[in-house]
C-alpha cells in the first residue's frame, strides 16, 4: 500500500461528521480544565499557578454577558479585550463571514490584485476617519500594526532623502503589542526584561501619569504639559536629525486607562511639528468609538500622521489590523516605489467583509453618537457619582464607555499602596466571583465594556464594581 492510498483511507470515513462532532462536544469543567493545563500554553499567564486553580471556561456569549461551563452568567466590562463593540452574538457579522467564506474564503493582495471586500473596506474606512486618512494597509493584529508603522515611519523619511531619522521615541508603561517591535516600543518594564534583544533605536520619556507620578503642588494640566516637554528634551538630546518618530496612545489603555490633561497631546503635536517628527496615534483600544468619538485623537484634539487600527475594526469577531495613513505620508509612500513589507492575511477577504459589516453597524445603528450623548455620559457619572469620597478610591478617569479607578490607601493625599498590584488583585477576585469582569493593571481597575451596553447593564456593572471595591476596603480594614 503506498503512502498516498494509506494516507486517504484513513481521512476518508465519515471525516466530516466526526470533524462536526469534535467542535461541538461538551465536556465538564473539570475535563475542559484538565486538558487545557495538559496542552495549552496561555499568554502573559504564570501557567504553573493556572494549572493549578484552573481557568475559567468561557462557554458562549450574548450582548454584554458571558456564560461560564458551570453556566454563571457574567457582565462582561472589558468587551473581551477592549475589542468586542458591537457586543456578542451580532448576525450581520456571523452572516458577512458565512457568505464571504462561499464567494471567495481566500485571496491575496500581493502581486497586483485585489479584491472586493478589502475594496469596500478601504473606501468605507476612508469615509469615517477624518479627512486625511484616505490610506490603508491591513495585518492581523495591532502588533503587526505597529510593526508596519516602523516600516512605513523609516521609508517615508528615506523617501524625503532624511536617512538620519532613525529614533522613535514611546513612552513608559504604553503598550503597543507584544511581537519584538511591539514589545520594544511599549514600555512595559517586565516584557523589555525577557527580552535580551530589541529593535534598535527606540526610546521612552515618562508617562502623563498624574496621579501616580505628578510631585509638588502641579495642577494636573501643569504636570501633564511638563511631561510632554520631555519629548522636546528628548529630541534636543537625539537630535532632531536623528528622530523619525513619536508614538504613543491617546489614553493608555493597559496601562491602567490614564487620561492625559488637555494639554498634554496639543503641546505634543507642536513639537513634533517644530521638529519635523511622524506623530503616531496607537488607536488599537481608542479607536471605534471608545471615547465616543470614531477615534481617540478627535476627543483630545490633535492629528496624527499615522493610526494604528485593530481590536474595535471587526469587534474582535475575527483578527485584524491596519494603519491609517495621513495624505501627506500616503503620498511618500505611494510615489516612491516598492514599499517591501505584506503579510500572507493583509486584507483578508473574511477579516474585511467582517470589518465591514462592523464598521456599517457602528454606523448605522448610531452606536457611537448613542456612547457620545447618552450612555458615555451616563456611565461616567454613574461612577463618579458611586464613588464620591470612597476611602480606597483615588481617582477615576476615562471618557465615553472606557475607565479607570484608581486604588489608593489615602485618596485624599494620592498616596498609592504599597505592594502596587496586590490591592489590585484582591479587588479583581471579588470581581470575578462576583460575575463582573473587570481586569487590574496594578492598583488601577479597568472598565471598558461592549459600546451597545444600555442604563441597565451599566447600573449592574457599577454596582458590582462597588460590591467589590466595598469588600476590599474591608479585607483591608479600611471604611
Ligand atoms: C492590544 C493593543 C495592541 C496590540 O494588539 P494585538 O492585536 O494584541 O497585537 C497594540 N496597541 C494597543 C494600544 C493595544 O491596546
């Protein structure tokens, strides 16, 4: 018997049927548990303590609420990954993908072709984002966004005959994903420690942290103002010949949700102008609608040449990412010859029928005005309303359906725990158990729910959060 003849025997017999099966098969908590801790390797996890107390099974999903394997029902606050807009469940997605996968499940956009899905996409992109972005490339995650962003940084400055401008300069405690360029350019201290070896020239000024780090008597638009002139010591450091770049997230998002003062991105903005340095805006978490504006950098009042698109494009139904390019840099671009980067999925038919279909709801079901005049508004009140004067509660920060509440042992004085995390954690069990997902970066809590949420589901939301904020204190002795 040759090879081949063995080899389709055996895939043959009633593959289909029992390829069905193996998806659909429900098992116990317990078996799902035990074998995700025999074969599953999960992200940014310390997998020797998971295994241990096992994860928890995330079974199906409506709306805003999850349902676990032992069937709890869950408000979810963190839309999945800050990504999931339109909520769970949305036909007009599940149906774009269904149709795309039989019309053409697959093609790429290498060698001069393109195809209808990533057209429409395009176009529409180009209609809701402000005026100069009428450009865009497609990856598959804000990663490889920001990856194509150092890419499309260094080619325009060679298109402009600028060979110097070879620094890009990010901040601490931003996050731009975790492939080596990603992880380089953020500045989160423990992921540029496991990595010995990074992308070259990339540096960090401090962060537009007001509560955490402003010392003295700085009013948050001082501290902030003075946080962005580090950027202008920084260039005069490199100099300016030697900068290409500026990236940063509108608000951090992993970070712990920190709202920079109104000073902060229009001061930003002049110096990279002064200097002639790309202004980057990562909008993987800001953008679509977050703040209750299609993009972030419209709610703080500045424009960047480059966004940097992902989680909120296609609601985290399927991945995809992309860069909005500014006219001015879209023209270096597309002028200048080959540009050398493309990755197997860029513009993936399904990805940007999805897109598409998301992009449309957005729209047309007026979801973001809706987070704009009513529930944006509604959910920042509710919270600052809930936690007036709370003993552990320092801060709340956030616009639109995004926030951050700041943990702290005297509000009053801003002074944070000690141990920064471990009140984090404790806060974000009582969550958990409470069937409120809500994550913690450090001492800071972090809410970011579906954008479809209506005044019901954010009054549970916030008085969950309450809940548990509440049993905190008192674990901690503290009312
Ligand atoms: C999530 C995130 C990324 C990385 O996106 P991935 O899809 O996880 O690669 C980049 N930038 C920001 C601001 C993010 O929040």
């Amino acid at each position: 018997m040759s090879y081949r003849t063995e080899e389709v025997a055996y895939v043959q017999p009633a593959q289909p049927a029992a390829s069905a099966q193996a998806t659909q098969q429900k098992r116990s908590t317990a078996e799902y548990r035990a074998l995700d801790a025999a074969h599953h390797i999960h992200p940014f996890s310390d997998m020797g303590s998971l295994n241990r107390s096992g994860s928890r099974v995330i079974v199906k999903a409506q709306g805003v609420y999850l349902w676990d394997s032992d069937d709890n029902k869950i408000i979810d606050g963190m839309a999945g990954l800050w990504c999931v807009n339109v909520g769970y469940g949305r036909k007009e997605l599940a149906d774009a993908a269904y149709r795309q996968m039989q019309e053409l499940p697959f093609y790429n956009t290498f060698f001069k072709t393109t195809h209808p899905p990533v057209i429409e996409l395009s176009a529409l992109l180009a209609e809701l984002a402000p005026e100069p972005f009428n450009h865009f490339f497609y990856c598959n995650s804000g990663s490889e966004g920001n990856d194509t962003v150092l890419r499309i940084v260094h080619q325009y400055w060679a298109t402009q005959g600028k060979h110097s401008k070879k620094f890009v300069i990010s901040r601490k405690n931003g996050y731009h994903g975790s492939t080596i360029a990603g992880g380089t350019l953020g500045g989160m201290g423990y992921m540029h420690e496991q990595m010995p070896s990074k992308v070259e020239n990339i540096v960090h000024i401090d962060q537009p942290y007001f509560f955490g780090e402003a010392e003295g008597n700085l009013t948050p638009e001082e501290f902030a103002l003075a946080r962005a002139q580090q950027l202008e010591a920084k260039i005069l450091e490199i100099g300016a010949d030697n900068v290409a770049a500026f990236i940063g997230e509108p608000f951090q998002g992993a970070g712990g949700v920190i709202f920079p003062a109104s000073t902060y991105w229009p001061e930003i903005q002049r110096i990279c102008r002064k200097y002639d340095i790309l202004l980057v805006a990562d909008e993987v978490i800001g953008g679509f609608g977050r703040t209750g504006e299609w993009f972030a950098h419209q709610h703080f009042g500045f424009e960047p040449d480059l966004i940097t698109l992902a989680k909120g494009l296609t609601s985290g139904y399927v991945p995809m990412g992309a860069v909005g390019l500014h006219d001015r840099v879209a023209k270096a671009i597309i002028e200048n010859g080959d540009f050398n980067h493309g990755l197997t999925y860029s513009g993936h038919p399904v990805a940007a029928a999805v897109a598409v279909a998301n992009l449309k709801l957005l729209r047309d079901d007026k979801i973001i005005d809706r987070v704009k005049t009513d529930t944006g508004p509604y959910f920042q009140k509710k919270l600052r309303d809930t936690f007036a004067n709370h003993p552990i509660i320092g801060e709340i920060s956030g616009a639109g359906l995004v926030a951050g509440l700041q943990l702290a042992e005297d509000p009053k004085a801003r002074k944070r725990f000690a141990n920064g995390g471990e009140v984090g954690t404790i806060c974000r069990d009582f969550c958990f158990n409470g069937n409120l997902i809500m994550r913690a970066t450090g001492d800071r809590m972090l809410l970011s729910p579906p954008l479809v949420i209506n005044k019901l589901e954010i009054d549970e939301i916030v008085s969950k959060a309450k809940k548990a904020v509440d049993a905190t204190a008192q674990q901690l002795g503290i009312s």
